[in-house]
C-alpha cells in the first residue's frame, strides 16, 4: 500500500502538472484545439449555430430534451454510443432500433448527466429502424419535444441535427432538405448536412423546434449527405405499442434469477460459466451486490470463489450474513491488499475494516481463490489456501452470502460455493519435491517431460497457483533490473548536471538544456549537437557584413531562423515533452517558447549579441541588451515579435491575474532557465501520469539544488511511488538530518516510520 500522505506528486490525488501551474508555459494566444469545447459542440463543417441568435435559442431550448444512449456488448463494456430525444413527459425516449441493438443492454443519460432507468422497450420497428424506449422519470422532469405532423416538411427547408457525433455529446449541425426519397424500398428525408456515428437516433428539426425526422445515417459517397427517417414512421409506431420489458429484452449474459439476485447497479453477467461485474454499484463507495439463493447451513460452515480483478486498485469479493438490506460482512482484495470488513449500514461511516493485510499469497492478475470458514469462535479469511485474516467479530450472524464490488471495479467471479467445502490447495509431495529442484536449478524448467506434466496435473489448482506466483515474482524482479539500469543510465548526467554550475563555461546554458534532454534520450550526441549551435551560427555570419551593427546582425538571425528555416512556436502539441527537448526543437524546428528562446540566446552569442531570458509568468521571452537602453523584449515563440513593457503586462495579467512587476521582467540564470524547463517536462508527465518520468525530473531538480528541501521531499515521494523505498528513505533522512526551512519535519518523520513498517 502507498503512504497517502505525500503532498506533492501527481500520482498520490493531484498531478504534478497542477503542482507547477504556474510555472509551466503556455502560448499567450492558445490554439483553439487546444481549448476545452462548450456545452454544445458544433461540426466545423457546419454552420455554427450560435452565429444564428434564433438558432442558438432553438438549441438552449431542446437540450434538455435530449438523451445519451449507451450500448453494452458482449463482454459487458460500451460497444455503442448513440442518441435520442423524449417524446412524452412519462418517459417515452425515441431512438433507432440499432442504437439500442437487440438484445443488448443499454443505458439511458440526460443532457444534464442524470441516468434514468430503462423500464422496458415500448415498440420497435426493424423496418424503418425505429425503437421507442420506457424509462423512469423518478424526479427528474421530462421535456418532450414537439412533433411535427406527417409529411410536413419541403424540400430546401432550412433544418438541424442534435446528437452525439463520433462520442462528442449534444453536437448541433445545420443544413438543408435535399430530397425525400426512397432509399433501399423505405422513404427518407435526404438532408445536406454532416452525418457521423452517433448522431443516430437525434431529432432533426426545423427552425419552430418541431421534430421532421429521426437521424438514420450518413451517405457512404458523399461527407456532407445524410438521412433521417420522416416523423410519419414515428407516429405510426407510437399507434402500435408492444412492450418488451428490459429483462427481457436484454438477453444476452443473463444471470440466473433462481439463482442469483444482483442489487445496487453494476451490471452482473453470465458468460464462459463465469459471472461478471462491469461499472460502479448505485451504493456508497459504488458497492453492488449479487446475492445468492444457495441455502446456507448451520455453522460451522465455509464459502468460497475465485475472483480476478481487472484493476488491482479495485474491491470485489464474498459477503456473507447479509441481512434483508445494507448489513453484511465482506472478504475481498481491495488496491491489493485483503480486507474483512463489517458493513452496517448504508453510509460510509457504518462501515468497520476489521482487518487489512498485505498477503504473499494473493496473486495481482491471477485468480485468487478467496474463502471465509464461520464457525463459533469467529470468522477466517483465506486466499489460495493459506490462511490471511483471522476475526473473532460476532455483531452479524446469519442472513445470505453472495458477492459484491466497489468502486467501479470490473471483476470475473466463478466456483462459487456455499457448505462444507473440500478444496485440495496443497501440492502433492511429488509437486513439492519437482518445485523445490527448479528454484534451485531454474533451467529444469527448459525440458518438463510429459510425465512432470501429469505429476503436476494430479495437484493442478495447487501447481498453477505456484508457477503463476513464481512468474510474478520473476516478473517483479525483472521490472527491477530495468528500473536499476535507468536509474545507473543516468547517474552521469546528474553528475555533469550537478558539475555544471559550479565549473562556469560560456556554453552552461547549451550544454545544461542538452543533458536535460537526454535525460528521455539516453542515446543523444550531444557533442553534435553543439557543434550544430557552431554550424548554425557560421551560416548566419555568412549574410552579415564585418561592420554590421547589433541591429543587422539580430535582424539576420530572425530572418535565418524564421523566413529561411521555419523555426516556430509548437502550437499544434504544445505539451508535447519534444517541445521541451533543445535538440528535438533544433531537428523539428518548433517548441516551446523557453527551448526558443535557448536556442536564440545561445545563436546570438555566438553572433557577438547580448540576449537574456526573461521569465514572465506562463510565457519565457527574451530582452536584446543594446548599449544604455533597458532593451528590446522578443517573443521568440511568434517569430521573433518585438514588446513593449505594455504587451509583458499583458502576458502577467493573463497567466498571473496581477500587474506588471519589476522582479517579473529580472533576467534568468542558467540554473533559473533550467530548473523551468524541467518543470515544463514536470507538467507533460503529470498529464501522461508517467511517474518514471517525474521522478528522472525531479532527480535532475536535485541535481541543479541539492539544498532545496522541496525538491528533496518530492524525491522521496516519487521513490517511493516507483517502488524505490529505500532511496525514498535515504532522502527522507537527509531531510531529517538537515531540516531545510519550509518542510514540516514532524510529517517526514512519519513518511519515514511509514516506510520503516
């Protein structure tokens, strides 16, 4: 189990990225992609509806009555997504009939995110593809939609599609009635408008609101050709109603209702002769439970199942004296570890964990086989055999045994059992003998004869448990070595980082970007890349005269790096970590606007020009120093563009929320420069939750300021994220030993004893 208590790293609640928001760069003028979408996302293909007032009215006015709907497959996950709107306020959801797909089961969202109950499928119609869906309004309060009367709708009337194209929610389109025709023996509504998977089944509507036609499809010839079913159909199979309730209509992996009583939400499936759970339960903490009618014997008496779990960060496992509503205990794996807990109530706060332990026996991936003996002295927990949890809780006795899940964990259940339960989970003495010959000569395992095979066969559950124990333990070892190389790979350029400051050299700068790099490219030349800077600079010097002034030679550079070579801000993936990387912005020729920015300081250096960093908050500039003046500010990110004092106003107001101050505009050291570039690749981790890569960053913050106790105590927490616990320690002694200002060391010290457990 990780300390929850760290409170600087991305991994542990909240990303690093936000950690260092406001240092990290940011375009002053982001492109739109980059910009999270409205409500109500409109297809660049289309016109956009909020230039219309009356348009953007018409839309405010029929969101509410859309719906979401979303189709399970076969395997329990999202196979579909597609759209609908409220015919009735009583619950009456239009869609088409493939959108919900026979058989299968589907939920049903409103625009504001609230699920409703599907009840039952009202009507359907293969036909025409039309399906009419029941739900349950509970509180919520139903908008229908107007329909239009039939055949009411003319070619070259001016129309809109509301849905949810390609997984984008409540999009509008605009276009226009091309044509009614008859489209493979059915009369449909030809419209001149983009058509994309999961507009289906959304109303197409005129300029009044009203509903002229059901979105079907998209034409295979041409982008912007849609159809839409005419409302006439709709009307027809409003008319001829037949009920399908939801249980039954959704075949497809039912559970045996003699046999089993889910509760809670969740979606409990049968497949493969195993039961499985897929989605959060509509309890607390997301529990759902799946009871069994199996009866349950006097005691003593035990129940068993395997489980494996999709996500070891999740909960699934046995229940068992559960009473007629929220009071049960429970034996499962949870973030993995086993935990037995006693559930008294609905709340979070009636809920006991009696016991938590780590366990050598669970296997993360596999199946466990988890199992619960009651008997009068208490309860014991087993998994795989070998006892876990011993309890000798009495609150809850009785009542019925089942399975359950948390937090939307996706698990597979099978052998569940309820009695006197016989299970072998020993390895027979041949077993034990043919094990202990392979862990001490591994390479037995490279010529298993097919009478070993049938020796471990005749313990099979027992033999397989510990072969897959032994894989992951092989498994472990060998995610260690790797860590173990990446962690020697870059001791050196620690060590050159860490040399850097204290030798001074005209290339500290350069030298010091190019290492940081190489700490995601441990192959990198950097050698070549200096003599690159050197080549670069030579060809510039090629278009200036001996007596040029700094004004013509900073000219030549701004028109050799953007006319001549193209050098431009990375807008398209701006926190891509490339932008970061002086010699990836040197070969792609766009990044970030500090990475810009070295590479300008360092060409104009080599030009005879004094160029410094500037590092105003969000955006890194550069100032041109020229004789007495204060100097030119240079937004090397656009090209090159001059600023005033005004525009790096602009710039603070915008990323800090505050004015202008003199401190803002101070030139950056190399270290400063540095240590922001980082954070840049800091920021880009954190929104990629590479915590590898966070904690090669932070080695490197180290590295530059080995006295800082911030960058010492996020060490020690990504350490111990990366499951280096005990470097983790190392530093967290450090701190102890130095207590730098600013760390709280009472809670280091607990960081520490936690580690020490």
């Amino acid at each position: 189990m990780k300390y929850v208590f760290f409170p600087l790293l991305a991994f542990l609640g909240v990303s690093v990225g936000a950690a260092f928001a406001q240092e990290v760069d940011a375009p002053t003028d982001a492109p739109a992609a980059a910009k999270p979408s409205s409500d109500a996302a409109v297809s660049e293909a289309a016109t956009d509806p909020e230039s219309d007032p009356q348009a953007e009215a018409i839309v405010r006015q029929l969101r509410p009555s859309l719906v979401t709907i979303r189709v399970k497959g076969r395997d329990g996950q999202q196979r579909g997504l597609g759209s609908g709107f409220i015919v009735d306020a009583e619950g009456l959801i239009a869609t088409n009939l493939h959108v919900i797909s026979e058989g299968r089961r589907f939920s049903v969202e409103t625009a504001d995110g609230q699920s409703l109950k599907v009840l039952a499928v009202e009507a359907s119609d293969s036909t025409h593809d039309l399906a009419l869906v029941r739900v349950q309004p509970q509180d919520t309060k139903l908008v229908p939609l107007q329909l239009a009367a039939a055949d009411s709708i003319a070619q070259g009337a001016r129309v809109m599609a509301l849905g949810n194209p390609l997984g984008l929610e409540y999009s509008v389109v605009q276009g226009i009635v091309s044509a009614i025709r008859d489209v493979d023996d059915r009369q449909m509504i030809q419209v001149a408008m983009p058509i994309e998977f999961g507009n289906s089944g959304g109303p197409l509507v005129d300029a009044k609101g009203q509903v002229h036609g059901i979105i079907n499809m998209k034409s295979a010839i041409q982008e912007r050709i849609g159809f839409a079913i005419p409302i006439a159909r709709l009307h027809e199979l409003r008319a001829r109603p037949n009920p399908v309730v939801i249980d039954r209509w959704a075949r497809l992996g039912r559970l045996d209702e003699k046999r089993w009583t889910p509760q809670a939400g969740a979606d409990w499936q049968r497949s493969s002769g195993m039961i499985q759970v897929r989605g959060s339960g509509g309890g607390i903490g997301g529990r759902s439970l799946c009871v069994s009618s199996l009866p349950v014997p006097a005691k003593p008496f035990e129940i068993s199942v395997s489980v494996r779990l999709h996500d070891e960060t999740g909960a699934a496992g046995l229940i068992f004296h559960r009473d007629a509503k929220d009071r049960h205990y429970g034996f499962y794996p949870s973030n993995g570890r086993l935990r037995l807990s006693c559930f008294l109530g609905p709340s979070v706060f009636s809920w006991q964990v009696l016991a938590e332990v780590d366990s050598p026996d669970f296997l993360p991936g596999q199946w466990n086989r988890l199992k619960v003996r009651i008997d009068d002295q208490g309860i014991k927990c087993y998994v795989n055999g070998k006892l876990a949890i011993e309890s000798n809780d009495t609150q809850l006795t009785g009542g019925s045994t089942g399975l359950a899940t948390f937090r939307s964990t996706s698990a597979d259940f099978r052998q569940f059992r309820v009695g006197d339960i016989s299970e072998d989970d020993q390895l027979a003495g041949p077993a034990q003998e043919w094990f202990a010959a392979t862990a001490s000569d591994p390479q037995k395992l490279d010529a298993v004869s097919q009478s070993e095979l049938e020796m471990l066969a005749d313990s099979r559950d027992a033999s397989v448990l510990e072969l897959a124990r032994r894989a992951i333990q092989l498994q472990r070892q060998a995610k260690q070595m790797q860590k173990l190389a990446e962690d020697v790979r870059r001791v050196p350029v620690l060590r050159a980082l860490g040399d850097l400051l204290t030798e001074e050299d005209e290339d500290d700068l350069l030298r010091g970007a190019l290492l940081v790099a190489s700490l995601d490219n441990p192959d990198l030349d950097i050698q070549a890349y200096l003599d690159r800077i050197d080549q670069m600079a030579g060809e510039i010097r090629e278009g200036i005269a001996e007596d040029a002034d700094p004004a013509a030679r900073l000219k030549q550079l701004d028109r050799y790096l953007f006319e001549e070579n193209g050098f431009h801000g990375g807008r398209d993936e701006y926190y891509h970590p490339a932008n970061s990387h002086l010699n990836r912005v040197i070969d792609d020729r766009e990044g970030l606007p500090i990475t810009m920015a070295i590479l300008y300081i360092e060409l104009g250096r080599r030009l005879g020009l004094e160029i410094e960093g500037v590092g105003l908050p969000g955006h890194f500039v550069v100032r041109h120093i020229d004789g007495e003046s204060e100097g030119q500010l240079i937004d090397v990110f656009e090209r090159g563009e001059r600023m005033s004092r005004a525009d790096a106003a602009r710039i603070v107001l915008q990323f800090s929320g505050r004015l202008l101050q003199d401190h803002d505009l101070r030139p950056q050291t190399t270290e400063d420069i540095l240590i922001r570039v980082l954070r840049n690749l800091m920021g880009s981790a954190g929104r990629l939750r590479d915590s590898e890569a966070v904690l090669r960053y932070i080695d490197a913050l180290v590295a530059l300021r080995p006295e800082e106790g911030e960058y010492r105590m996020m060490r020690a927490a990504a350490r111990h994220q990366t499951d280096r616990d005990h470097a983790a320690l190392e530093d967290l002694q450090w701190l102890i030993q130095n207590q730098p200002p600013g760390i709280d060391i009472h809670e280091v010290q607990e960081m520490r004893d936690f580690l020490l457990k």
